[in-house]
C-alpha cells in the first residue's frame, strides 16, 4: 500500500520477505523516495529497552556524545539523562551550566551560526580540558556539546522561565563496532533489518561489500540514537536538516510516552509545558491522513520525519540563503545542520515547489532514507533508534555528487573527509561485475 504524507506518498510495507515486498521497494528506491517499513519488533528477540541498555552506555561513557537540543553546553550525569528518558519531570532538573554562550533564538541567529563551526569547535576543545583537568566531571557524567539553543517558551511567557532539557545521545557507540560492544543486539539487528540484500554488510546490493578487506572499511553502523521528545516548541527538532553522503535505514526499536511525576511543591509550569506537549503531539498526529492516525492509535508513535528529494537541495539552499543574506560562500546550510524547517517555512518552500515527505515512525518502524536527500527528525516521544548505512546502486552516483560537494567544505568541517572511499567502491564493483560475466 501506499500512504499519502504531504502531498507525497510513501511506499509502507510490511516486514515479510516477499518479492512483491522487494519490488515495491525497488520501484520507490529507485525514484529517490522514502520508504517505511514496519514490523521489525515482531522479528527482535533482544532487549532494546531503556533498562537493558542504559547500562552499556555507562560502560562506555567516554565515548558517550550527549547535546543539548534546546540549550547549550551543559554537564549532566547519564543517570540523569535516562531519568529524564521515562519522567517529563526530571527534564527540568538543572545541570551545570559550561562556558559556551547561548544563542538567540531568532531564525537570522540560528542561521548565522552556521558560519561560526571553526569557532565553536576550538571553544570546545578550549572548554572540554579545562572540565576534566579540573576535576569538574564526575563518575557518569558528561559534556553536553551544544548544537542549537532555542530559547523561546511555547507558553508564552518570558524567557526567565526555566526551560527543560531536550538531551540526545547521539552516534553510539562513537570508536567501537557495536557489533564488538553489544555482539547480541548486533545479531539480533541484522536478523531483523528488512531487504538483507541491501542492509547487511554482506548484501548483494550492497556495493560497500565490494570493498577487499586490505581497505580500511567504512564506519556505516549501525549506531545508536536515544533521545528525548518534545513536540512543543516548533522551532527545535531532534536532528536538524542535514544529508548524508550514503543510504540508512533508521530503526525504531522503542518508544516511551513520558509521565508526569511531581518534583517538589512548585510544579504549575511543569505540568503546563507537559500538557501542551501531549496536546501539540495529538494536533501532528491529527493532521495526518485517517489510516496514518489508525496506525498511531495502536502504534506507540515515536517521531515526525520530513524528508525531500535529493534534487530539491539547491532550492532549499537558497531559500534559507535568502532567509539570511550574511552566509558567506563557505556556509552551507544544509551540511552545517544549523536549521530545522518549521511548519511556516516548509509552507513557504511548498511555494517554490519544494513538497517534503511527511512520516511519522512509530515503533516498529523502519524508515529508508536515499543517499543526498535533505531530512530532518523530530521526538514526538522518548525514543531509541538504530540507523545502518549501506550503498545502493541506485544512489551511487548522488554519493559520487556529494563526495564532491564535501571535498569543497573547510578542512576543520566534519564531512570534508571521503569517509565513504566511494570511487574505491564503484572500482571493485565494477571489477567483480566485469569478472562475473568473463
């Protein structure tokens, strides 16, 4: 079936190996689109819950990257981190505050920012020393690396109002090969992804297969992203807009509908921000169609994706480049992950033919993302993701583009690298294709 999302549709399947499964997601890979699958929980025998892995993540904290979704730069105990995972309450705990400066909350600041990631990586640097030399760290604790603040309060009122953190720890296990780290879930991934023949690192349409084992391989996961929820403040997501020079399948393997539990006497604006967080979540579930609404009803629903098509990213590149004129040539927009696209200005791309991929995954859900296209995520509750990469045949000449394109970023720029060593891949294809047929 297909299910309409934003004007767009977007192929849902069912997690069974069958050939009309496989060519219903050819056919929508091959165009560029998203595709969802759902189903994936039935086929998991592993523990994916909070409880279970919390406790590997604390074995392995210092390559643990936890960041601040709302504010910036903050130090917060992992325990606390999964505390606010289960209780809204909890998110309004205070960590210590680091020495990064906030950011103004208006999009022209937001935009602007892009421009200062030299600066903002050697403040890191400067900052994460001065922590752990002076003994600020404690046991489980780690630096809150600042992404976008967004200080502006959904209830209305001034901003002395204390806001809650909306924590992600992201790309974990950082070093290690989670296969290595949590060999069980590892096998029970791999047994559970949806088309092997593209997902597993031995997929036959997987050309990063291809690749002798004398080349250092690429690092496409799977990795782990648990993050908080929070669909109040329109402005902030989860993963800003960005794109990713490979293909991904990004797994939904839990979610948790927060509680509200009472922390001391004063708990009216808590309890505000909780209310109406539930009631924004029901209005984005509202607006969907009424088969997407009947899935979410039995379905824990866990985040609001918009995706576009990889040829729509020069047009959104110039809409926010117009948005704010002060981008120097070096800027991009997208690669920076400075931006997520409200409602208003999705509207306003809508107007220049850009129309996106509305999805909302809930658990269970596996969502297909084509290499070079723009995306960006947004908790609408507690969730924990899996996301693998792979290389299709379909997208390897998009890869081929954005290797490209990231060769021109600055060479301090976290994608300048050819991580992907994708024209060694395209050349061991090509030869094991050619030798096959001689």
């Amino acid at each position: 079936p297909v299910t309409t999302h934003f004007h767009r549709t977007t192929t849902i399947v069912d997690n069974s190996s069958t050939d009309a499964n496989l060519a219903a997601f050819q056919q929508s890979w091959a165009s560029g689109q998203p595709v969802v699958v759902s189903g994936i929980l039935e086929k998991l025998s592993e523990d994916w819950s909070p409880a279970r892995l919390s406790s590997f993540v604390v074995a392995n904290n210092a390559n643990a990257t936890i960041v601040d979704c709302l504010k910036p730069g903050r130090a917060c105990k992992t325990g606390k981190f999964w505390e606010g995972f289960r209780n809204f309450s909890a998110r309004f705990q205070p960590c210590r505050a680091s020495s990064v400066d906030s950011e103004a909350s208006s999009l022209t600041s937001r935009l602007a920012s892009c421009g200062k990631k030299k600066k903002e990586e050697e403040e890191r640097r400067e900052f994460l020393p001065s922590f752990s030399k002076g003994g600020c760290l404690l046991d489980e604790e780690v630096l809150l690396l600042p992404e976008r603040s967004c200080s502006s309060s959904p209830l209305g009122k001034a901003s002395s109002e204390p806001l809650p953190t909306l924590l992600k720890l992201k790309d974990w296990p950082a070093k290690e090969d989670f296969k290595t780290v949590l060999p069980k879930h590892f096998s029970d991934l791999m047994s559970a992804l949806p088309f092997p023949e593209y997902t597993t690192r031995e997929g036959i349409f997987n050309l990063s297969a291809r690749l002798p084992d004398v080349y250092i391989k690429p690092d496409l996961g799977p990795k782990m992203y648990i993050a908080y929820g929070t669909a109040v403040v329109p402005s902030c997501g989860t993963t800003n807009l960005h794109l990713d020079v490979s293909d991904a399948v990004n797994v939904m393997v839990h979610v948790h509908e927060p509680e509200f539990v009472k922390v001391g006497k004063n708990n009216s604006h808590i309890k505000n921000w909780f209310d109406q967080d539930r009631r924004e979540v029901a209005r984005i579930v509202g607006r969907q169609e009424e088969s997407i609404q009947k899935r979410c009803s039995t379905l824990k629903t866990g985040a609001l994706w918009h995706i576009f098509l990889a040829e729509d990213s020069d047009t959104i590149r110039a809409y926010i480049r117009e948005k704010n004129p002060t981008l120097s040539e070096n800027d991009d927009p997208i690669h920076d992950q400075c931006v997520y696209l409200d409602d208003v200005m999705r509207e306003e791309l809508k107007g220049k033919g850009v129309v996106g991929f509305e999805i909302i995954q809930c658990a269970g859900d596996a969502v297909f993302i084509p290499a070079g296209a723009p995306h960006q995520v947004q908790n609408l509750n507690s969730c924990i993701k899996i996301a693998e990469d792979f290389v299709a045949p379909e997208h390897i000449s998009e890869c081929v583009k954005l290797t490209d394109e990231f060769r021109h970023l600055s060479s301090d720029h976290s994608n300048h690298e050819d991580k992907l060593q994708v024209k060694s891949i395209i050349f061991h294809s090509m030869k094991d294709a050619a030798a096959s047929v001689l």
